[in-house]
C-alpha cells in the first residue's frame, strides 16, 4: 500500500531503489514501528534515503503524501492505520484532555466525522469551527485549539499545539544542495576540501604501533605517540569586486568568512572583471596598495588551491585584448594572465554566482569557462561541494543540472 509512495520519492528525483523498498516493506512486517507515527517515519527515512542532503526533500515529500489535507485525497490519507492513529493519540494527550474526547465520543467518532469533512470539503479553509483548514476551533486543522485535535498541514500555528505531532520541523535545510547557501552550510562543504597531515610535537597516542610494541615487549606497556593531524591545504582565494558583483556581495562576503573560519592558510585578493597586471587587498586603498600580480605568481608555490569568485559579465574585449579593461589601460590582454594563473597554480576552479540557466546568454561567460576547462561551478550549495571535489581531484568538471 506503501508503492505510490516510493514512486513519489523516485519521480522527484530521489535514488530509491526496489531492495530498499523491499527492505522497508520486510520492517514493516516485522512490525519495526510498533503501530508508532514517529517510528514509521523514522524506519521509511532509514530505510529508503542513502545520502544526507536528500533528508529534507523527503521531509517534504513525507508531509506531502501523509499529511497534506489540501494536497491528497481521502483514499491516500486513509492509508494511514488507525491504529497507529490511535496510539499517537494515547501518546501526545493528557488525562484531561483524553477524558474530554471520551466525553465527546471517542477517538473513533473523531476519525468518522474526519472522514465525512474529507468527503465533503471541497477546497482550503481558513479559521472558523467546522472545515479543516488554519485556525479556529475546527478539530481538524493548523494552528487553532480543540484538545480533540487532529492537526493537518505542515504550518506552525500560534495555538496551544496540543495535535497528533507531524513532520514539519525539517532540520536539515542546510544538507539540501538546492538551499540558498549561508556561512555555516558553506563551512560544511568547504571543510571537504582537506589534506591531513602529522607535524610538530607527538601529542597523539598511535594505538596501533603501541599493541604492536608492547605485544613485541612480552606483554610490558610501551607507548608510541604521533603529532596530530592538521588540515594544512593552502587557499589562494581570488574575488571580484565592483561591478555587476555589487548585486552579490552579501554572498560573497558569506563564502569570505566561511573560508577565513575553515583554512588556516588562506590568502585573499581582489581584482575587478578580469585578472590584470595587479589585485589588491583593501578595496578603500586599491589605488595605493596595489600587489602586482606577478608576485603573487611567484611568492605562492603551486601548492595552493586557486578558488576564483567573479560573475564573468563583462565585454570579451577585457579578456582578450590589450587595453581591454574598463578601468585603465593594460598592456598585456586579461587571458594572458589568466593562463599565467593557471600555470602556476593547476588546481583552479572558478565560482560564479549568476544562475546557471543565464551563462549561455553571456560570451564572456563562455570564454572563461572554456579557459577554466569546464571547471566553471555555480555559486550554489551544489556547485559548491562540487567544486571542492574538482579541486582534489583533476578529472571532475561542470556539465550543468
């Protein structure tokens, strides 16, 4: 009875597949949920999702089909046992207010006039005493108050919450790679970008290497201490400034203060459109204070991670050509530095903000990608753990959605 339910979560783009469904239906018939609501939730989530950042996509999903009044039928709603129905019941209420139902028919009666309201309510109600909906007195609904309440819709209410509990929290916004990105799910996935290594003073008890000793010791406790690992990746983070950036520097100030949290050695430096014959670090100062781009060429080895952040809309004229720029007049064309760049350091990507589906529409946008090999990510939590993985391993590129 649970099929129309896999291939929901299929259709939308969830990996589940037969064995996990026959897995799922296998716990089911051993009664693994107990008649529990919360602990058929719990079993279909462990049971059918294999990757994290599907969690909340099927939250959602879970609502939609078990929950959502407005959104599916009697039949599908029915679904549900009521005797699972019931023991939620028995869980979630206190003596006072079971003995109020009791003294107004009953759980059953409750779940008879449901189903008379489902069969005859046509469309979304709002507040009153009669129809499921939001608010009011109705036991059906979101939001109001009837100690006899069966809640329906995923919308926290400003009422007592005394309802059979649903699955609306979704505590796992930040795993979904389609979320808009903030500083700690840019954390998360910058945090992937790692290369442990053991320095300085050992400090670390090597469990291993301290059995194998005292076991060649006849038994006597000998200790082997290591120094810690560290995550020493080295990151040269380049940032466009000025501009058509100006509409995304409160993303690009988030992706600044994640890497500054995440990498201990982190170099920064802006430039405007393309890369020239110099950058600079304080945008109040970039006349004074230029840095030539030649020494950062040479003061950084090619050990560093080159994270490029920039929109890339400008006229291909600042890319290919002398005296391109907008802003001053350059002897050598943008590209040249780029391949400069790219030289020195061979671990590039380059991540643009604007949405994926305007790129094709801007030229220049074409020809830095194709500068980059492909290695061009959108701005986006997706994009960006992608790009985290291009910059460990040489072969991954950006193919679109």
């Amino acid at each position: 009875m649970f099929l129309d339910f896999f291939l929901l979560l299929k259709n939308d783009g969830i990996p589940v597949t037969i064995r996990e469904y026959l897995t799922f239906l296998e716990a089911l018939d051993k009664d693994v949920a107990q008649y529990s609501v919360d602990d058929f939730y719990y079993l279909s989530r462990t049971s059918l999702i294999k990757r994290e950042h599907h969690l909340d996509r099927f939250d959602m999903l879970f609502g939609y089909y078990f929950e959502g009044i407005e959104q599916i039928d009697l039949e599908d709603f029915m679904k549900i046992p009521e005797e699972w129905l019931k023991k939620s019941f028995n869980a979630q209420f206190t003596e006072e207010d079971k003995a109020m139902i009791k003294a107004m028919g009953g759980l059953d009666k409750l779940l008879e006039r449901l189903k008379e309201l489902m069969e005859t309510q046509k469309k979304r109600h709002e507040g009153g005493s009669k129809w499921i909906g939001t608010g009011g007195r109705s036991p059906f609904g979101s939001g109001g108050y009837n100690p006899e309440g069966i809640r329906m819709g995923p919308h926290e209410g400003v009422g007592s919450r005394r309802a059979v509990k649903v699955w609306d929290k979704r505590e796992y916004k930040d795993l979904d790679d389609g979320v808009e990105l903030e500083t700690r799910n840019m954390k998360m996935a910058l945090r992937r970008l790692r290369i442990l290594t053991r320095e300085g003073t050992k400090e670390e008890l090597d469990l291993d290497q301290t059995i194998d000793k005292t076991s060649r010791n006849a038994g006597l406790l000998e200790l082997e201490m290591v120094a810690a690992k560290k995550n020493n990746i080295k990151v040269l983070l380049l940032l466009d400034i000025g501009g058509s950036m100006d509409d995304h520097i409160e993303l690009c100030s988030r992706l600044f203060s994640a890497a500054k949290y995440e990498f201990k050695h982190l170099e920064h430096y802006y430039f405007h459109n393309c890369l020239y014959e110099s950058v600079w670090r304080d945008n109040k100062r970039r006349k004074q204070e230029a840095v030539p781009t030649f020494e950062i060429l040479h003061k950084y080895n090619s050990d560093y991670k080159v994270i490029i952040v920039g929109d890339a809309s400008m006229s291909p004229y600042e890319i290919l050509y002398p005296n391109g720029s907008i802003e001053h007049s350059n002897d050598e064309a943008g590209m040249i530095w780029l391949e400069r760049l790219k030289e020195q350091f061979p671990d590039i990507v380059w991540l643009n903000p604007m949405p994926y589906e305007e790129w094709r529409y801007t030229e220049s946008i074409g020809i830095i990608r194709e500068f980059t090999g492909d290695r061009m990510f959108p701005l986006t939590m997706g994009g960006l753990q992608q790009a985290i993985k291009a910059l460990k391993d040489k072969k991954i590129k950006y193919e679109g959605h």
